[in-house]
C-alpha cells in the first residue's frame, strides 16, 4: 500500500450542516478513537456536545459504523474515493438519564 492509501480524509458533518476538519487519519484508525476525536474538536460555542463516544453515532455511505471497526473495514468503495474527503455524518444522542419517562406503547392490551 502507498502512503497515501494508508490514510483517509475525513470530515465531519454535524446535524447544524457544519463541519469539523478534514483531518487524515491512519486507515487503521478505530472508529471509537475517530469519535474520541470529535469530542476534542468539537466547537464549545455548541450546546449540547458528546460527554462519551457512546453519545455519538457515526453514519457512513448509509451505516452506522460500530465502534470497534477500523476505518479501512468501514470503507465503501462506492463512495470512499481515494484522494477525495469523506463526509460522515454526526448524530449526538446523549444516553437517558436515570429519572426520564419512557413510555411503551404496546397495541396488544
């Protein structure tokens, strides 16, 4: 692999259309550690910014990507082009707390 296969550009989308980087990263890169990333850059004039990797959900050419991937096994070949940045798609979805309502609605009763 060249060096610059062994790298990928990435950007991050956020929900308000803005966007972090682009930043290369190592195609052997976690995606937990891409997330991790994110919490550093992430713009302190936002509200409502990741706490944990577990806050963020990355989507990819359409995916989820989980946490334990690497970007190489995250790839698309569809839409990872190789000298072009990748866009992913940021959703910060902070975990409930312990005193939050859920409510089921189930049809069957």
């Amino acid at each position: 692999m060249s060096g610059a296969q062994d790298q990928m550009e990435i950007k991050f989308r956020l929900i308000d259309g803005s966007d972090i980087g682009p930043k290369n990263f190592p195609v052997a890169t976690s995606v937990a550690t891409l997330k991790e990333d994110i919490i550093a850059q992430w713009p302190k004039e936002k509200e409502n910014g990741p706490r944990t990797v577990k806050d963020i959900k990355l989507i990819s050419a359409g995916r989820i990507l989980d946490n334990n991937r690497t970007v190489e096994e995250c790839r698309s070949p569809l839409y990872d082009i190789p000298g072009v940045v990748t866009t992913m798609h940021v959703v910060v979805q902070p975990p409930a707390t312990e005193g939050s309502i859920h409510l089921i609605c189930n049809p069957f009763q």
